[in-house]
C-alpha cells in the first residue's frame, strides 16, 4: 500500500536505462511532447490489449476508453504509475493500484476552463432557445414570435458547489451583469466577497435564483440533491443546469416538474445513466442537452495530456506525484510506521467534516506522546484529505489537500504538544469556523485499533467505523430511552451506544453505531425529543 520511494526509481537513471511509457489510448504528438522529447523515455502508442510484453512497462497514459483493471496490472508486474488524462478515474481499479504500490495520478484542472466555458455556453442556449430556433429555420420555418428568449443581465445565478469550475463560471456570469448567489459548505464569507459572490444556505439558493447550475462531486450527500423536494423550493419558472454529474439531479424529479411547468427549461450534459440515448427528458423542447463534452475542447484535451505527461515524466525521474489519487510517496519503513496512524487521521477528517457543515476557516492538527517521533506531516495531509473529499467538485489526496484547502480559504498547520491525555499516543484536530469550532481528540491503541476518544469536551471511547449517529443532548434521566423506542419504531438497532458529559444535568453527547445508514426522517424523528439538540449522521 506505498508507492514506489524516489531513491528505487532513480535506480534507472543512474545506470542509463529507458523508462517505458505505453500509451494506450488516443493522444496527439503535442499532448505528449513532455516524454517524445525525453532521451531515456521510449514512449509506445498502442491498444493495451494489443501489447505482448506489458510486463517491460513503468508508465501507463490512458484517457476513459482504457480500462486498467487488476488483470492488466499483474500482467504489467513494472508498472509504477498510471495517468487518467482527464479528471475521472471511474475506469481504473483504484484499490487494485494501491495495493500492488502503483501510483494513480489524474489531470485535476486541465479541462476547467473547458468546463466553466461550456456550461455558460449551455446557460446562453437555454435562456435564448438557440438550438429549437436552428432547428426551426433549418426546416424551412421562419417564426420569430416562437423562440423569445430570457435576458441574463439583472438574473440570479445559483452556484451550487464553488470549486475551480464554480468559480470560473461566476467570472463569466458577473461580465453579463448577473447576481450570483453559491452555496458551498466550505466557501467563507470573506473568500466570498473578494470573489464577488454572496454565500448562503442550499434553501436561499434555491427560493431566490432565477437559474440554478450544480458543480458538485456526485456522493451520498450530492446524488439526488434537486430531487422532488428541492425543485419545489424553487421559483416557478426557474432553468435548472448539470454540467457536472449526472445523478446530481434526479431525472424523473426533472421530467415531472418539466411537465408541471414549474421547471421552464434545463440544460444536460451529463445523465445517470449514459449513453442516454433514449432518456426520456429528451422528448422535451425546453431541455437543451450535449452528449457529455463539457470537457471536450481542442485546448482541454492537450492540457491534460501535457499536465500527465509531465507529471509521469518527474516521478519516474524521482519527483514526487503531484497529483496522486491514492497515496504520497513514501519508503516502505516509515509507512508501516505511521500505517496506524494514517488510518486514525483519516477518519478523524472524515468526521469532523460531517460533523461541521458551515463554512471553515482553518483546521490545525496537534500531535502528543508517541506519534511525535513519526513523521506527521503525512498524517496531517491525511486528516485534510478525509476532511475535503466528499465536499468538492475534484479529487483531493494526501499530495495535493494542504493546497486545495489554502485555494479555498482554509488555513491548515500542525504543532506538537505534551498533553496526551492518559496515552501512549494523541492526536487532535481543531476546526475553526465563522461560528462554530469542533475538536477531535483520538489515539492507536495496538488491541484494539484507532479510537476516538475526546469530542469537543466530551470524554467518549469508540471505534470510528460504519454507520454513526452523532447526538448533542441534555443529560435528563429518560432521554436515552425515548431515543431507543424511536428508533427501534423505525427499525434502527443500535450496535453499540457512546455516551460522554460534562457534569450531571448539563450538556452531553451520544455516538451510536447502527446496523444500517439512517435516514433524515430518523434524524428528525430524533431531535422531536425534547431534550435532543441536534442529530447528525456520520457515515464511515
């Protein structure tokens, strides 16, 4: 589970041996140029499954016709890293990767410009019924009365999910004089009004925009996120655009508000299922749609090649992977060293960020005990890594999250102290927001694993793992009893119950492990109880 040290890669440099590249599908000269014009690169453009000797292979450049599968990477046992061309890496076999210590590198921002470009050029068509007046004229008809459009200057522009293409998008929308309202979790006030945007909750976005474009990763949280409900919360008459994921936006919510009227158009590049050549929502005039080309563009295609192409060329040469989906480079001793650690910190980001869904501001990492003579960078990547991951529209790694973090707004960092509570190890994590701070105090123990034992001010003791619901009470006699009776009304059991305090009668915390994922009427259901706060779900 490590990738190969630079000190084994620079092998090959030092005796004057050749790095093989094969490239297996489609890409020009010029993408390639990085490795074409190095002299101890043999670069091979060929079909992967038309190679007989994949096993003399370092590299491995595929764009989304490839798929690298365990097979071709035990048939390729010199394989030391893959490049995606592009930003998705559906079509590799990530865990198989991991395992057999080959780096996954992809091409994050080569097509954002691609991206932002193409989803305003789908706004524009929507709003003016571009391609239904081509249509029109191209069949002989000349009937202006039909295709009135809509001016976007003076409208509201809902952005939902402000990343690089998020933003992007929104300096082209402030040109044609729009409003632009985001909601983003992780996008604070002050980063929001040096980039000339207003920030606020999913339910605002939705009363007030008069168009809607997500831009979102596609997760539990983010798959069906304009489904029924939230379409309703919309302006009658609102254009809804998904240019990101499909899934994003529930299609058969789509079609029925479409047929309502209360939908007054949508723009489509991307489907739940695809090639979606027979999706329904295709049958309607007021639904503009592309066969998935946000990214498709001249310029897009040669960055992200050329962006692959020399971030293979720098890790073969002994640089480390920029961009790596998996893991850091890192030797193989001082991984197994920290192995315990990595997983603990992790999850550690994994709960703090469902745990605090207002926008951060920084979130600094404090290392006691034992674990201070390791090196904790690596695990302070790690905690940021869990913390971004299911919360923005690209890929995050231990490599690059410190990064992406700061392009957000958030300040990261880590010290060393000398409190450990007790333990042989600690590590704690604090969160800062614009309104809320949330700390997480957990350790290894080698009997039983990572454990989470401090949250905020509350002394708890679990195993962070499965399908958690995190509760903030008052401690009353009877309000564990109420909250066993509900859920078990909802066929909800309880595997395992956490409970911490300050002093009796006062503020106090519950974790519960149960069998399945909860759902928000359980939540709900849960803070009926008088004497329950909030109810959050946490899922690991």
């Amino acid at each position: 589970m490590i990738q190969q040290p630079a000190q084994e890669l620079n092998e090959k440099e030092t005796n004057n041996e050749t790095y093989r590249v094969l490239v297996s599908d489609p890409m020009s000269n010029e993408g390639l140029q990085p490795l074409l014009n190095e002299e101890n690169v043999d670069c091979v453009q060929k079909n992967v499954n038309e190679v007989d000797d994949l096993d003399s292979y370092d590299a491995l450049l595929v764009r989304s016709g490839t798929t690298v599968t365990a097979d071709i990477m035990d048939k390729m046992n010199n394989l030391k890293i893959i490049a995606r061309a592009g930003v998705g890496v559906d079509n590799i076999d990530i865990d198989a990767a991991t395992e057999r210590g080959i780096v996954v590198v992809n091409a994050p921002d080569g097509n954002t410009i691609s991206t932002a470009e193409h989803t305003f050029a789908m706004i524009m068509a929507l709003v003016r019924k571009i391609p239904q007046a081509n249509a029109s004229i191209k069949s002989g008809e000349w009937n202006r009365k039909a295709f009135q459009g809509t001016e976007l200057r003076g409208k509201t522009l809902g952005i939902i999910g402000f990343g690089r293409i998020g933003s992007e998008l929104s300096k082209r929308a402030r040109g044609f004089e729009m409003s632009i309202i985001v909601y983003d979790p992780f996008l604070t006030k002050e980063r929001a009004e040096k980039l000339g945007v207003k920030t606020s909750d999913l339910d605002e976005v939705l009363q007030t925009s008069d168009i809607i474009t997500v831009h979102t990763p596609l997760t539990k949280d983010t798959k069906g996120m304009l489904g029924m409900e939230n379409i309703k919360k919309t302006k009658k008459g609102v254009f809804l655009i998904n240019c990101a994921r499909g899934g994003i936006i529930d299609e058969a919510a789509l079609k029925h508000y479409l047929e309502t009227g209360h939908v007054a158009g949508a723009a489509l590049d991307v489907y739940e299922e695809e090639p979606a050549v027979d999706n329904e929502l295709l049958s309607f005039d007021q639904v503009v749609s592309t066969p998935h080309i946000a990214a498709s563009t001249k310029e897009a295609q040669l960055n992200v090649a050329s962006q692959v192409s020399e971030e293979v060329l720098q890790f073969l040469n002994g640089s480390p992977a920029l961009n790596s989906i998996n893991l850091p480079t890192i030797s193989k001793e001082k991984f197994e060293q920290l192995a315990p650690y990595y997983e603990l910190a992790k999850k550690m980001g994994y709960i703090s960020s469902q745990s605090v869904k207002t926008p951060v501001q920084s979130i600094e990492v404090e290392y006691s005990g034992e674990v201070t003579e390791l090196e904790t960078s690596v695990l302070t990547r790690a905690l940021i890594a869990g913390f971004l991951q299911s919360r923005i529209d690209t890929t995050v790694n231990d490599v690059n999250a410190a990064l992406i973090a700061k392009e957000r707004g958030i300040t990261s960092g880590e010290k060393q102290g000398t409190n450990t509570l007790g333990y042989s190890n600690l590590l704690q994590a604090t969160v800062k927001g614009e309104n809320r701070t949330f700390t997480i105090h957990g350790t290894y123990v080698k009997e039983y694993g990572p454990r989470i034992v401090r949250i905020n001010d509350f002394h708890v003791d679990f195993y962070p793992t499965g399908h958690l619901i995190y509760i903030q009470h008052t401690d009353k006699p009877g309000v564990i009893g109420k909250m066993g009776q509900l859920l078990g009304q909802h066929d909800v059991n309880i595997a395992t119950m956490q409970v911490g305090r300050k002093n009796e009668g006062g503020d106090a915390i519950m974790m519960l492990a149960v069998d399945e994922e909860p759902s928000e009427e359980v939540l709900e259901v849960l803070t009926s109880i008088e004497e329950i706060k909030h109810a959050e779900k946490i899922e690991l």
